[in-house]
C-alpha cells in the first residue's frame, strides 16, 4: 500500500493505493495520521478509489485509524470504495460503523456539515 496526503482547509485526505494487507505495510499511515493529530487535524478521508484489495490487516487498520481520531473527537469517512472492498468491509461489519461516499466530493462536503463531536 502507498498513499498521497492532501490538505483541504481542514480536512485531510489520504489517497490510497495498492493492496492493504500487512500491518508493517499499514505503520507509514499510522504514523503520519498521528502526525497531523498533533498539529490539531482532526477530519480526515481515506479515499480508496484506487485499493484493489483488503484483508483483515485493512480492516485493522480502518479500525484502529477510526479509534485514534475518535478519541481525539474527530472523524474519518472513506470515498471511492470498490466493490472488492465493499465486501470486505461488510462481511466484517465495517460497513454499518464506517461513513462512506462515492466520491472525495461528496466525503468532503459531510465533514464540512459535521462537526466533530
């Protein structure tokens, strides 16, 4: 997995890519998450118009990711899911806790409505 960050205002997107399946793979992201958590971000979308695949080690990573900024009072969505990871995310159930949109545009406009909590 690669990803390329974005900063829009507040919001922070991190455009994804590749195969998310190893938790070595996962530290970079985690790393610069937190990152932009100390520098008082707390809006951020993982736009995965470009993942082909996830495991169990993606949804660990989503999972985690959603944990750390909740706890911090903010928020991620995802955008652009394929249909690979659409199963995924529901045969794990992450489909009814995880926000998600069709595009970046439309993930960036319910962060600007919402605030975080």
């Amino acid at each position: 997995m690669t990803f390329q960050e974005l900063v829009d205002g507040d919001i922070v997107i991190f455009a994804l890519s590749g195969k998310i399946m190893a938790f070595e793979e996962c530290v970079p992201l985690r790393e610069k998450l937190k990152d932009y958590i100390g520098r008082d971000k707390r809006r951020f979308i993982f736009d995965m118009a470009d993942v082909s695949w996830m495991n169990s080690e993606g949804v660990g990573l989503l999972a985690s990711a959603v944990s750390t900024v909740g706890k911090v009072g903010g928020k991620i969505v995802l955008a652009n899911i394929g249909d690979k990871v659409q199963r995924v995310l529901a045969i794990t159930k992450c489909d009814k806790i995880l926000k998600h949109f069709d595009s970046r545009e439309a993930a960036i406009e319910a962060l600007v409505v919402e605030t975080p909590d």
